[in-house]
C-alpha cells in the first residue's frame, strides 16, 4: 500500500517536472531568470556608485531596476502557476492568493516605471513629495486591476500609462540639448512599451499569445542592452 | 566658467588633499574655491562619510581615507554614469 502510494506520487511529481520542463514553460523561466539577473546586476553593480555619490538620479534608477526585478519575479511565479494548473486567470484558481499575488506584482510593475521616469526627472520635479504620489498612483493601479475584472479597464489604464509616460518623455527629450540622450529614450520607451505588453501578457492570457516571443526577444534586448550600457560606464 | 556641481566640488576637496598628502583646514578652505559655510557643509559631510579624517592634536591635519581614495578613483565613472543615462 505504501509503495503503491509512492509510487503514485513519484509518477505525479515526474509528471509534474515533466510538464514544468516542455518548451513554454521552459523559454517563460529562462527569459524570467536572465530578465531578472539583469535588473539585479544593475542595482548590485551601481551600489558602490550610490554609496560613494549619495547622487538621487542612481538612487532612483537602481530602485526601478529592483522593482523591475520583484515584478519579474512575481510575473514568472502567476505564469508558472497557471501553467502548472492549466489555469487562465490565477484569481480564478486562486481568488485570494491570486488578487494578493497580481496586486504585488501590478504594484511593483507601476513602480519600476515611475522610479525610472523620475530617474531622469527629479532635476526638475523638486518637490519630494512626487515619491509618495507615485506610491499613491502604484497603490491605485493595483487596486483598479484588482477590483475591475474587466478586459477593457486594463487595456484602459495600460493605454492611459503609456501616454503619461510618452508626454513627459517627449517633453524631457525636447528640453534636452545632448544629442545622445535621443538613443536613451528610445531605449526607454521601448522599454514601457514592452514592459506594458508583459503586463497585459499576464492580465489578459492569450492576447498577445501570437507575438509572444518576440515580445520576449525584444525585452531581452532591451534589457540587456541597458546591462551593457551600465557595465561599460562603470567598469 | 561652467558651475561646478557637488560632486566636482567634493572632488576638488579630495584632490587638493590628495596633492598635499595632509593639509590644515584653513588652506584646504583657501584652496578650494568655495565659500566659508559652503565649505563647512561639505567639510562635515566628508567627515560623516569617511571620506577625509582629521588628526588629533593641537595641530589639527586632514587626510584622505581609503573611501576618499576610492571616491576619486571611481569619480570618472559616476560622472561617466550620470550622463550616460542622464540622472
């Protein structure tokens, strides 16, 4: 009897790996770990740059990239749930565990894209309390995605993001005189572009599933390249 | 000439320490081109930071420590940094 039952449960567990392992759960967990080794790399890699310059526009941006990293990290942990549960919505396999979970990761998601926008802005936004606000706005998103189940809302308040982020790239590109700051922005607004496509990826299951991995490949790409750039200027 | 900005003025600071090996404060306050309470700003917050420390004694000396060393080793990079990714 007990060598039947674990017998069972070992073929569960193996049919359990074995399904964790097949190619789109596996291309879903390397893109999570290089994304997530990336970020990482860049808050770790800038910490001594912080620490001797104290300089506000490294804080911020090795706060995005952190956020960047806890919102892979949650992105990855609903994908392979639903994935493991041949689920599509996590609140529906889970109400409660699922809306904590989706409101983490919505929360650190807005947060990345806020703290890098004012990475670049705090110069010129002086008041100290925009940190707060955008805790406040993060705080709202999360509860609206959380509260309206509703394909068109998170279309909406993806859309509405963009926009925002978008107008004060554009004004902050048009105010800037360096010409190389035209590459960066590119950057970063692929970078939201991308970052709001691996929102909906996960709020709206299958949407996106035809270009999913070229949205993969373009993120990467992206990431990477933001890698590259961080360890070439600090050594 | 162009506005120096706090972290070219904390560099300023340690260089001139660097040069001298040690150096009193008020040379250093001469030397370094910025106003009496702007000195003292900056003066306390390299002591805070470790970056300089001061010997005890009657004839008072500041020196650089191994973060004031690495400050200016890594000051190219921050700068570097900054304007690459314009904060």
């Amino acid at each position: 009897m007990v060598s039947m039952t674990g017998r069972a449960v070992g073929q569960g567990l193996g049919q359990g790996l074995g399904k964790l392992m097949s190619s789109s759960i596996g291309i879903e967990i390397i893109y999570s770990f290089v994304i997530i080794l990336c970020s990482l790399m860049i808050y770790f890699g800038t910490r001594e740059l912080y620490k001797l310059s104290s300089h506000k526009g490294i804080k911020y941006f090795r706060q995005s990239f952190l956020f960047f990293a806890l919102a892979y990290f949650f992105r990855s942990f609903i994908k392979i749930i639903l994935f493991y549960f041949d689920a599509g919505e996590i609140r529906a396999l889970l109400p409660i565990f699922g809306n904590i979970t989706l409101f983490i990761f919505m929360y650190f998601s807005s947060m990345a894209i806020f703290y890098l926008i004012y990475s670049v802005m705090w110069k010129k936004w002086k008041s100290k309390s925009i940190v707060y606000l955008f805790h406040l706005m993060a705080f709202a998103i999360a509860i609206i995605i959380i509260l309206f189940r509703n394909q068109f809302v998170y279309l909406l308040i993806n859309l509405l993001l963009f926009v925002f982020i978008a107008f004060i790239f554009y004004k902050s590109h048009r105010q800037s005189k360096k010409k190389k700051s035209h590459h960066l922005y590119i950057i970063y607004l692929l970078l939201f572009v991308f970052w709001i496509f691996n929102i909906i990826d996960i709020l709206i299951p299958n949407y996106l599933q035809t270009f999913q991995l070229f949205i993969y490949l373009i993120s990467l790409g992206i990431f990477l390249s933001i890698l590259y750039k961080v360890i070439r200027r600090i050594g | 000439m162009a506005k120096r900005n706090k972290l070219e003025i904390i560099k300023d600071i340690l260089k001139i320490i660097q040069n001298n090996h040690s150096i009193k404060p008020t040379p250093l306050l001469r030397r370094s081109n910025v106003s009496s309470s702007r000195f003292k700003e900056y003066y306390l917050e390299l002591l805070e930071k470790e970056f300089i420390k001061e010997t005890s004694g009657k004839n008072k000396q500041i020196t650089l420590t191994k973060k004031g060393y690495r400050y200016l080793e890594k000051y190219s990079a921050i700068i570097n940094f900054i304007d690459e990714f314009e904060l």
